[in-house]
C-alpha cells in the first residue's frame, strides 16, 4: 500500500548505511585474510599489485596504514605497485619511478618529492607549476617576475641557460591588488585549504593552494609571488634542446636547485 511504501521509503537509508558498514567490514576482514595467507610462508618478499584499487577513500586509508603495519611487524619487504602518487609516498619506505620500464628515480619519498631527479619525475610526483624561465643579465625573466642568479644554487654555471622552473603550488602566495597580473578564475574548496586557478597569461595558469582562512573571491586580480620562506628550493630544469647542445651537460642533468 503507500502507506507500507512510505515507511520502507523512510528506512532505506538507515538500510544502506547498515548494508554498506556490514559489506565494508567484510571486505576489509577478506584482505586480513587474504595478506595472512600469502605471510603464512614467511616470504622475505611479497608483491601487492595494486590492491586498494576501486575503494572507497577511508577503507583504502585504513587498509594502507593496516597493511604497512603488518609488514613492519612480521620484518617483511613489500613492493607496492600503484599509479596513485600520494599513496605511494604515503605508505612506502623508498619509491621507484618507472619511466618505459626504466627507473627514472629510486630514492624516500620525501627526497623524490622535495627534489625530483628529471623533470619526469615532477611532473609525475609533485603537481607542481612549470613557467618559462629565459636568461636575461644575470637571472631568469619569467612570467611571474625576476629570479635573480644570486637566489640560484650553483648559478654561476648556469649563465645563460634558459629552462622551465618549477614551483609547487604551496610554493606561491596570492596577492589582491588592481595592479595583479593573474585573475583568479577558479577556487576548489579541498578541506584545510583552497586551490586557486590563477590565469597569467592567454596560455598560462598556475595552481595555487592557500588556506581557507584567506578566501579570495573568483574574479579578483592579484599578484603572483613566492613564500619568504620555502620549506623546499625552487628547482630549473634546463631545456632538452640546450641539455642536448651542451657536451658538459648530459640528457639525465638533474635538476638544479634555485
């Protein structure tokens, strides 16, 4: 009747929230399971390919700290094979950055984030930034302003060069002035902080992320700068074309720190 059909209606939704913590826990209980069976053997070594793919966000957290935990207990290695950048730098001791079946990087993850060995590698790990950086006098002409040699680790070497440099998106404080040369045309609102998309140019948008306790509106213009203080150097990546041209610098330069 739709009477019966009104009250089933009402207790869906308390019905799903059950189903889903039951079918959650039981999921969960099949992965102890399944990780207890293949340590039974006391393996030195163990391979998870993937294993948290198509889960919801808490149960691949719970199950990521879970496991790590396991192996740190029983003394076993574990290579971990995951597309997912923050996963891997969450939950593993050193990370490898496969490049066409090649490793591009073998290093802790805090290394390979803080100071990526190819400009592969931080465009794969760090959702950074890259601008355009051209050699003018003695420093770098870039769309967000003038980096001066002196601010360049070993910049005395690199006269002349131009490149790209990478800047995080923490890396980048927003300033509102009329005079700015970025307008804010996007905000994500991610939880701690926002992310801003700033357009500098025609070609040229940065992504910026800044806490919520400093909202700026969508449409409002401002200034593009760097942090006074970095928790990481800027990094240069020279162009392939000049790396190339230049015998004293071969094709796997790493990056240098500004």
């Amino acid at each position: 009747s739709p009477h019966t059909f009104k009250n089933v209606s009402n207790f869906l939704p308390e019905v799903e929230s059950y189903l889903h913590i039951q079918i959650t826990k039981g999921f969960i209980q099949q992965q102890r399971v399944a990780l207890a069976r293949a340590l039974a053997p006391r393996p030195s070594l163990i391979l998870l390919d993937e294993p948290f793919s198509n889960l919801d966000v808490q149960v691949r957290l719970y199950l990521r700290q879970e496991v790590r935990d396991i192996l740190k207990s029983v003394g076993t290695a574990g290579i971990f094979v995951t597309h997912d950048q923050e996963e891997a730098l969450a939950i593993a001791d050193r990370v490898a950055i496969l490049r066409q079946g090649k490793i591009e990087q073998l290093d802790r993850p805090e290394v390979v984030y803080c100071t990526p060995a190819s400009r592969f590698v931080a465009d794969f790990v760090t959702q950074a930034n890259f601008i355009s950086a051209r050699w003018q006098d003695k420093g770098w002409v870039t769309p967000i302003g003038f980096i001066s040699v002196h601010d360049v680790e070993n910049g005395g070497s690199l006269s002349g060069w131009s490149g790209d440099v990478m800047l995080r998106q923490e890396a980048l404080m927003l300033t509102p002035t009329t005079e700015g040369q970025g307008v804010v045309r996007d905000r994500l609102f991610l939880g701690r902080e926002y992310q801003y998309r700033v357009q500098i140019q025609d070609n040229l948008t940065l992504d910026v992320r800044r806490p919520i306790s400093q909202p700026i509106d969508v449409g409002t213009s401002v200034q593009v700068g760097l942090q006074t203080t970095q928790p990481t150097k800027l990094q240069f990546f020279p162009s392939a074309v000049q790396a190339q041209s230049d015998f004293s610098v071969p094709d796997t330069k790493p990056a240098v720190s500004l």
